[in-house]
C-alpha cells in the first residue's frame, strides 16, 4: 500500500492560505490522492481528490506534482473553523472496494 | 447531517453488557465500513462490506460482530467488551465510481 508522510502539525494566521504538504513517493500510477479532515472528535470530511490534474473545488486546490510523488493541499483563505486534523491518503483498491487507510494526518491550527 | 447517521451518540456500558450500534445511510451507496478511534490513534479499519457482503475484516477480536441486512444499514454488535474498546466508532460509506468516503459523526463508546 503508498503510505503518505505529512507534518505532524502547522500554523497559520487566520485569513492567509493554508498550504498543507503530502509524500507519497510509492504512489502507483492508478491511485487517487484524497485528503479528508476531521474536527475534534467528529467524523472526518472528504475535502478533495486527485489522479494527475490539479483540482478545485469550493473547500480548495489539490496540486499535485508532475511526478506525483507529492502534493499540496491549500485553503486559500483560512478561517478558524479551519482548524483540524487534515489527513492526505492514497486510495486502495481492493476486492471491489475501496479502502481508505488514515496515517496521522497534519493537526492545523488557525490563529486569529 | 452528513447522509450517515449513527445511533447512539453516546454509549456507556459494562464489561458484561451486550450493545449495538447501528448505521444508516440513504445516499444509495453499495459499501459500508467501520473504523474504530482510539484516543491519539488513528483511525482503524475493522470490517468492510460491499453490497451486504463482508469483504474485510482486520484481524478485529471475535467480541465485536458485524452485521449487514442491506446496503443501506450496517450493525456493530458488541459483547464482553474491555476497557481498552473505550473509542469512537465511526461508519462511513461510498459508492464504487466515486470512492470518497461519507463518514457518520461516531458513536462514542466507554466500557467502564
């Protein structure tokens, strides 16, 4: 399975973008890149996933390099209800579903 | 509400006791999961069923006992539990050609 590699936690002043980093240097050319967050003590969130292509929705951007060993995920304007554990995970495919393994993701703290 | 629901939020029960947890989603997704979250750990896989049939299970103890009447709702049938099972619980579920998970807001368990 591609395991990910994130930092354990960042900062980031409320109002600036949020740029969050992902290894993920075993990916296989087939896996999806998916980030999820969760808020203490609730159930995690799908954010966004991507294959090659950048990606963009109303929560954020996905880059992914070219190789696709690594990508970034930013919320352009962070808020304090940004504040979360943001987990970037390589999706699994396996007997006919498909497995999610959560690492333990990047701890976001948003200052005023 | 995230199209998962799981009841109850909050469970206490004794070593001795048999509970259940139930899931229920109506988004007409064909794959359901459990995940267990211990405190600063992160979250577990236990069991993982694709269209009513169980297709995973992580080497979970025999006293956790899954069930899956149809794809809509899925069971977490407990018994002599331990102290250590103390965690939240979460269900989340997904569709084939999407992937992304939809995660319920947990069922926090204390085994006292």
């Amino acid at each position: 399975d591609a395991k990910t590699t994130q930092p354990p936690s960042m900062d980031c002043a409320e109002g600036r973008a949020a740029n969050l980093p992902c290894n993920h240097s075993t990916i296989s050319g087939n896996e999806y890149v998916y980030w999820y967050r969760q808020i203490h003590s609730q159930g995690p969130q799908y954010i966004i996933h991507g294959l090659k292509n950048n990606e963009t929705n109303e929560m954020a951007s996905l880059i992914i390099t070219e190789d696709r060993k690594s990508s970034t995920l930013i919320l352009p304007h962070a808020t304090l209800r940004d504040t979360a554990v943001y987990y970037c995970i390589v999706r699994v495919d396996r007997a006919g579903s498909y497995q999610l393994t959560f690492g333990k993701g990047t701890k976001l703290s948003v200052i005023p | 509400e995230t199209g998962v629901t799981q009841t109850p939020r909050h469970l206490v029960m004794g070593m001795t006791n048999k509970k259940s947890l139930k899931c229920e989603q109506h988004l007409g997704h064909n794959a359901m999961y459990w995940y267990k979250q211990s405190a600063k750990k992160p979250l577990e896989l236990m069991f993982v069923y694709n269209f009513k049939e169980q297709t995973e299970n992580n080497s979970v103890p025999s006293r956790f006992s899954p069930e899956c009447p149809n794809s809509s709702h899925l069971f977490l049938h407990l018994h002599t539990l331990q102290p250590e099972d103390s965690a939240l619980y979460l269900c989340a579920s997904s569709q084939d050609w999407f992937g992304g998970y939809t995660f319920g807001s947990g069922t926090r368990l204390t085994v006292v």
